[in-house]
C-alpha cells in the first residue's frame, strides 16, 4: 500500500492518464520525464437490439398459411384494381385487354406450334417448312403480338402510376387536414395512420405487382388450356414440371421475408440515424461534443448487423432452392419420360410431346412470377387494407358539423363547457362559464397541463366541447360551419410553421393576396421584420429554407415574429397567441405587445404567456389550475391577494 508522502505513489495525469512519478526529481537529473503508459480506452456500449414489437403487420407472411395467402391475394388485387379504376379507367382496362390479348397470344403460339412440328418431322424437310410456314408465321405474330401487347401494358402502367401515388397521397393527406383534432387523439391513431401511408407508398408497386401477377395466372391458365386440349394427361405432365419450383419458391420467398423482418427496426433506425449524422443542424454539436466516434461505432454496428443477418439467410435460401431446382429437374427428366413413354406407346405424337415441353417452360416462368409478386402483393395488400380502413374511419372524423355561417363575434360565452379526451377519465377542462368580449384582452395563465391549450382549442372552434356550449353571439358553434368559423381567427401556437415558402407567402399563408405588397410589408413592419425581409437576397421572394438550394434560415425568434405576423396580416376578429414570444429577445416581446394593445379595439385577443410581466398589459387575467378556473380579475388585484395562485407564480418568477 502507498503513502501519501511516497514518492513513487501513482499520479493521475490530466492528459495521459495513470502513470508512475519518477523516484528523481527531472529538475536534479536534467532527464526528460518518461511519459506516462497510457490506460486503454473504454470499449463503446453497443447499441440495444431493436425490433418494433408493436408492428401491425409484423412477421405476418411468416406466420400466414398457404391458404390464407391464397384467400388474401385476390382482395389485394380487387383493391388495387379498384384504386386504379378509380384514378384513370382508360389505363386499367388497357391494361387488362393486354393482359388477356397476351394470354391469347401465348394459346395461339403455343397451338401453331403444335401444327408446324408434325410437318417439320416429315423425311423431307424442305417441304415440311414449306407446309409449316403458316403456322410457324401464325406462332412469330402471336409471340410478337403477346411482346407487344406486354409492352403497352408497361407503358399503361407507367401512366397510371404517378396518378395512384397522388391520388393515394392526397387522400391521406387531405383527410389529416380535415379531421377534427379529436380524431388525432383516438388512441392507435398515429399508429393506424402510419400503417395507412405505408400503404399509399405501396399502391404503386402494387399496380405493378399486379400488373406482373394476373399476367402469370394468364399465361399458366393459357399454357394449361392447350396443353389440356391436345392431350388430357397433359395437363398432369405440367403439374409435374411446376409444382417443385412453386413450392420453392414460396419456402425461399418466406425466407427473403424473414431476413427483411429480422433488419427493418436497424435499417429504420439507421436510415433516421444517418440524417442526423450528416445534417449541418447538429454539426456543431456533433464535433464540439466529441461525439464522432461513438456515432460512427454506432452506425457501422447497426450496418453490421443488417449485413450479417443477410449473409445468414443467404446459406438457406442457397438449399432451398437447390433443393427446390433438384426436386424440378427430377420432376422434369419424370416428365420428359413420360411423354417419350406415351409417344412410344403411340397415344402421343413427337409434335404433341414438343409441344408440351414448350408449354411446361411457358408455365414454368409464369409460375414462378405468381409464387414472386404473389408473396409481395401478400404483404403489400395487408397495408392497401389499413389505408382503406383508415381512409374510411377518418373519413367518418372530419370536420363536418353545421351549416350556420358566424359573422365577427362581438362576444364569446363558455355555458358549463368543458372537454375530456378520448379514452381518459379527468377532463382536460372542467365545466366553465366565461365570457371574452370584443376590445378585450384577456391573458390565460396557468402551469403546464391546466387546460389553456384545450380552452384555445374551444374558444376559435377547433374542438367541440364534449359537454356544455361554445357560442360566438348566439351562434353554438356545434352548429357552425367549421371554416367559415376558422376564417375570423387568428392563432399563433406555441409550434408554429417554418414553412418551405417564399417570405411573402409565410406571411399571407392562408389569406388570398394581391400583387400589392403594401399590406405584406405592414404586417412585418408590425413585428419589427420589415428590415431583416428587405436584407434578404430576394426580399419578399426569398425561399426561407437553407436545406433546399438558395435558401435561407430564420432564427426561432425571427420565425416567432413571422408567425405573429402571419396572424397580424389576417385581421382576425379572434385573435390567440400561446406562448407567442417565447424565443424572442426583449425588444422583440416589447413590440408584438405594444402591436397587441394597439389592434385590441376591433377584436377578442388571448394571449398564453408564462412570462408572468407581459401579463400586466391584460385587461382580465384567468388563472387555470388543473382544468379549473382557479381565479379571474385584474393583474394588479391577483398579485395583491393573498393565497392567489398568480401572486405565488410571479413571486417565482421574480426569484429567477
């Protein structure tokens, strides 16, 4: 054990870690000291297996049955056909009649060359071709006629494509917009709704797989029908020659899936994980906090073992179908023999046999495309069902409440209005009566979770109370057209918009505009933006978004200042800010409520605000405690009564 007083005692170097002090002082010896043995460095904490449990559909092909594949298929393709019939019906049935035209071209290929090769076996072969030209003609123009009508149906396709992903995405999106915000706070919403846009990103493909499956069942369903008419024990011959490949292909189509399974939490992850490695919004922490090299280690893992589990499913799949190629070329040597058995026994002709030989390939191909695009569109129609089921479930959720058109409110009145979310017990807000008048500026004050964010949302209409009455005048607005209430307010949220836009549309957004710009540079003027707009590279015209070529950023404050301004430009008769200056410094805070006092005459202004100073320029205070009314009066009459939940919220914040 070492003393305190030894000089050999270990010492902790600031830069090299544990070492040994030398027992001669460097300065009686005039030797350099002997650097210190630097310790080894922590191995990093490799980053957690990640798999999304809660995944609707996860590992669905896995654990489905051949037979609940087969029952699944045909509704995957009727919602696709229906989805595609609905966005352009000249390109689906284009698509169709060349689906049937080439499965008639590959029956009427496949019957001329049953004709021609009789005639091409006869002892002279110059005049069995010359026989046998019209039919071999007949089978080139059927297998150019089949090539070309596959190739119009690709073009359809392309054509009908970029319609279903607009459509699909439009929809979805369209539909977002028009909900009632309660619909947002269902529980399994957000879930729901990411299964519905996974999807429309998928109906694309499956017009495609679609596309490519039904003209494999043609093709397999025309190879059968000639086979079967030219001989009946054909068709088992076929059977015979295909069936090993299908089945393979559905054992080696699971294990493609299950490798897929097995990585798509990491490769999620890791495609989040790669933009914010790369983005220059984390740039500067990223270097400064010396957080390279874990990211990087964490990164190359998840790389890691997204390659490891595809290198661990390469070796089945190889047996899989080695197996399944062995049990084919058995299958096919067994009909191979066959035929020459039938033909020697003379209950088949070597024309007919040829024949069957080209059929079997035909249907070889066409099945394997069924057991490929039939295994994707499985999986991919689960997804088209959740978008239908969520197209239909908001679709009953939007915004659709009355006829009556509210003028500009002179007031506001709360009759026992309160709201309770979906699948809660307490109620965000109580029953309260209140009543906001025209000229007035009222502030809402509270702590986090009071209900301010939930009376806003009832008083400019966005949610209905779930019991009691919200009237603008005598207008309930249960009954009230939900837009026409929405064109008299004007919100600024505590999360507003940076949107990708032009400065003059993050200004007008909302609100038709002239090509006079006067009001624009007004309602900037308002929030002290005017001058910060006009040093932009193109003024008015400058995009506001650095990640697009050109553009350019805001700080959060200046955004702040153009959200207010947003509001501003409107001329609202609700006017309601939340937390409206949060990110602002103070000259900015200074004039938006300077501009608040001088707009209060022609409307209802409510301003949220935890910045307990701005509230003295209120007319009323409303002090929210837990979804009640906690106390109401004047700022200076709050802070000066005692008990006051305001005058205990300020005397904290004067301690700050």
């Amino acid at each position: 054990m070492t003393s305190p007083h030894d000089k050999t005692a270990p010492v902790v170097d600031a830069a090299h870690g544990l070492g040994e002090r030398p027992s001669v002082p460097a300065a009686r010896t005039g030797q350099p000291l002997p650097l210190p043995l630097p310790l080894p460095q922590p191995q990093p904490t490799a980053p957690p297996e990640l798999d999304y449990n809660g995944r609707k559909h996860r590992r669905a092909m896995d654990n489905a049955s051949l037979a609940e594949m087969a029952r699944r298929i045909p509704r995957a393709l009727a919602q696709t056909a229906r989805l595609a019939w609905s966005v352009d019906r000249r390109m689906a049935i284009t698509i169709l009649v060349c689906q049937l035209l080439s499965g008639l071209g590959t029956a009427v290929m496949l019957t001329a060359v049953a004709e021609a090769l009789p005639l091409l076996t006869t002892h002279d072969p110059r005049a069995g071709l010359a026989q046998a030209w019209p039919a071999l003609a007949v089978a080139v123009v059927a297998l150019a006629a089949g090539s070309g009508t596959w190739i119009l149906a690709d073009w359809a396709t392309r054509r009908l494509n970029p319609k279903i992903a607009s459509t699909a995405d439009l929809a979805l999106v369209d539909l977002h917009m028009r909900a009632e915000l309660s619909a947002y706070d269902t529980p399994g919403f957000t879930d729901r709704s990411q299964a519905a846009e996974i999807g429309a990103m998928r109906a694309v493909d499956l017009a495609d797989d679609a596309k490519t499956l039904t003209n494999g069942f043609v093709q397999l369903v025309s190879a059968a029908t000639v086979l079967t008419s030219l001989h009946p024990l054909l068709l088992g011959v076929l059977l015979l020659s295909v069936v090993p490949r299908g089945l393979g292909g559905v054992v080696a189509a699971r294990i493609d899936y299950r490798v897929h399974d097995r990585t798509i939490s990491a490769r999620n992850v890791r495609g989040m994980m790669r933009w914010w490695l790369t983005t220059a919004e984390l740039a500067d922490e990223l270097r400064a906090n010396t957080m390279r090299g874990y990211l990087h280690f964490w990164y190359r893992t998840m790389c890691d073992r997204v390659e490891g589990r595809e290198l661990e499913g390469a070796r089945p799949y190889l047996w899989v179908t080695l197996l399944a190629a062995s049990l084919a070329g058995l299958f096919t040597l067994g009909m191979w023999a066959s035929l020459a058995a039938l033909v020697l026994a003379g209950t088949m002709t070597t024309a007919i046999a040829g024949t069957a030989i080209v059929a079997s390939q035909t249907a070889g191909r066409a099945l394997n495309s069924i057991v490929r695009y039939g295994a994707v569109m499985f999986h991919h129609g689960l997804y088209l069902s959740d978008y239908f089921d969520f197209i239909a479930e908001v679709g009953s959720m939007t915004a659709s409440r009355g006829s009556a058109r509210p003028r500009t409110p002179k007031q506001i009145r709360f009759e026992a209005a309160g709201f309770t979310y979906a699948g809660k017990d307490t109620p965000a807000l109580h029953p309260v009566s209140l009543t906001f008048s025209r000229g007035e500026v009222v502030a809402l004050v509270g702590e986090n979770g009071a209900g301010k964010s939930t009376l806003i949302r009832m008083l400019t209409g966005l949610t209905l109370p779930t019991e009691g009455a919200v009237y603008w005048d005598d207008t309930d607005l249960a009954t009230a057209d939900a837009e026409a209430v929405w064109q008299h307010v004007g919100l600024v949220p505590q999360k507003n918009g940076h949107w990708p836009l032009a400065a003059r549309e993050n200004i007008t957004l909302g609100q038709p505009h002239s090509h006079e710009d006067a009001p624009v540079w007004d309602a900037a003027g308002r929030v002290g933006m005017a001058d910060h707009l006009r040093e932009l590279p193109d003024g008015l015209d400058t995009l506001l978004a650095r990640s697009v070529w050109g553009g350019q950023e805001l700080s959060g404050g200046q955004w702040q200042r153009l959200a207010c301004a947003r509001a501003m430009y409107r001329r609202p008769a609700v006017l309601v800010l939340d937390e409206p200056t949060s990110e602002m410094d103070a000259r900015g805070e200074h004039q938006i409520f300077r501009e608040l006092h001088t707009m209060a005459p022609d409307r209802i202004t409510v301003v949220v605000t935890h910045r307990l100073d701005n509230v003295r320029m209120a007319d009323r205070v409303i002090v929210l405690d837990q979804g009640r009314i906690r106390e109401e009066g004047t700022f200076d009459s709050l802070v000066q009564t005692e008990g006051s939940l305001l005058a205990e919220l300020y005397a904290l914040a004067q301690d700050r």
